[in-house]
C-alpha cells in the first residue's frame, strides 16, 4: 500500500480500476486542448484497454468484481 498519505486513487479495485481509467481519458482530452491551443499538430488518442484475462475479473461479486462464471463467458476466446 500507500504509507505516504497521499492516495489519488481510493475505493475497492473496481472502482480504482475506473478511476484510473477516467484518469487516462481526462488527460488526453487535456493534452488535445493544449496542443490545439499551442497551434500544434499532434493528435492526442486514447484507446480502450482491451481484454486482458487478469486476477481482476476473478474478484468476488462483494468486492464489486464479477463472477467467475460471468467472468469466464465474457472471457471465452477473446482475452489475451
């Protein structure tokens, strides 16, 4: 863990997984303002994360996961 006392990221794993999400598309709607501010030509992108079979789809329903069940036909052949 954290024992700074600084923390941006708060909340079960779900919900620091969407937090670090949003995070990502925030600052990319922010660089593309700069950019086009600055008369610049770069193109700020951002792009889903995709699938990925992770320990994070195995957590429990409680803990604001999903199921392994739902989990694994989500899965199925698409995750890398």
């Amino acid at each position: 863990g954290d024992d700074s006392g600084w923390a941006p990221f708060s909340g079960g794993r779900w919900t620091r997984y969407q937090q670090t999400k949003l995070a990502n598309l925030v600052f990319t709607y922010a660089l593309r303002d700069r950019a086009a501010a600055a008369g610049s030509k770069v193109k700020a992108l951002v792009a889903h994360p995709g699938l990925s079979s992770t320990n994070l789809q195995v957590t429990t329903t409680q803990d604001g996961g999903m199921s392994n069940g739902l989990s694994n036909r989500l899965m199925g052949g698409m995750a890398q």
